[in-house]
C-alpha cells in the first residue's frame, strides 16, 4: 500500500491537511504503509511547475495529479483524502491475534 503525498507527508492532519489526513486515517486503522513524496504544492503558485512535471504517475493512476492518492495492494486508486479515510474506516486492518490455545 502506497500513500502518494507533498512534502508534508503525514503531518498537520490536526489542522486540516489532506495528506495528514489520509495519514490519520491509514494509522487509525491500523495500516503500515509506504510514503512516496511528490513534488509541489497546489495552494503555492510557485511550485505548480514541479506538480505537473513530478506527478505523472499520479495522472496515469487517477487522471488528475492532486494529492494525496492511495494505491491499494490490488492496483486501485483511492483519492481524494475524504475518500481515504471514508475507505480507512470501512475497511479497518485485521490483526492477527498472537497466541491462542
């Protein structure tokens, strides 16, 4: 499982980021995944050349390229972050009890 993300990766999900947002949620569920980090900033105009230059493989995942995108194990895409943590919450990890008997 792959979280695609700006540079604030899974900060600021307190105050409202999307990309912190989508990371709460993924931890609240108990989720362990990979963090890729992707050029740009769509609220700072001067980094827009660096979003549509870094973030082709978003655009060929979802044919948009905001953030943040998760891409589940089985190949399907997940955005934007309300529908991550609609999805996190729906579909909370299973863990796997340790002992038994």
């Amino acid at each position: 499982m792959i979280l695609y993300t700006c540079a604030q990766q899974d900060k600021h999900g307190s105050i409202g980021h999307p990309c912190g947002r989508a990371a709460d949620a993924l931890d609240d569920a108990g989720y362990e995944y990979e963090i890729r980090e992707l050029p740009g900033y769509r609220l700072v105009p001067w980094t827009w050349g660096q979003r549509r230059q870094g973030r082709d493989e978003i655009k060929e995942l979802t044919g948009q390229v905001n953030l943040p995108v998760l891409l589940l194990d089985e190949g399907k895409a997940v955005y934007p972050s309300g529908e991550i943590v609609k999805w996190a919450k729906a579909h909370p990890h299973a863990q796997q009890e340790i002992g038994g008997g």
